[in-house]
C-alpha cells in the first residue's frame, strides 16, 4: 500500500480535490517544465488516493446507517448486513 505524506493525510476531502484539479489543470496546459510535471502527476496520484479512501471511509459509514421500512433511522450491528 502506498504511503500517503503527512500533509496531505491532513488535508480534507474539498482541500484535497481542489489542489487535485489544480494540478490536472496544470498538466493539462502544458505550461510546466518535465521535471515539475512529474513532482505535480506524484503529488496529484497521492491526491487522488487520500481522496479516494476518504471516499471510502464515507461509504462504510453510510452502510453502518439502515433505515427501517417505517423511516426509524439506526445503526446496524457490526456483523449484520
């Protein structure tokens, strides 16, 4: 697994994504030299997937909320499905 930098483990989701964009927005100009293209395409893969497992840290959470037939919200048991 790849080890995400502690500043970026640091950023929220929306930070993430915005310096994320920015730096597709960046790459996809073609205004930077090679050497910072590369340091921009490695930060923007840990981006990518910090964004991504905060993602999945969202959806375990919302699996974790069941709503019953008559709209009562709870939470399910960490065995149940």
């Amino acid at each position: 697994m790849t080890k995400i930098p502690e500043d970026i483990n640091k950023l929220s989701f929306e930070k993430a994504l915005v310096e994320l964009e920015e730096i597709v927005d960046n790459l996809e100009s073609g205004s930077v030299d090679l050497e910072k293209s590369i340091e921009h395409y490695t930060r923007g893969s840990l981006l990518r997937l910090h964004c991504q497992n905060k993602l999945d840290e969202a959806v375990l959470k919302l699996e974790e909320i069941k709503v019953s037939p008559d709209g009562k919200v709870s939470k399910n048991k960490a065995n149940e499905t």
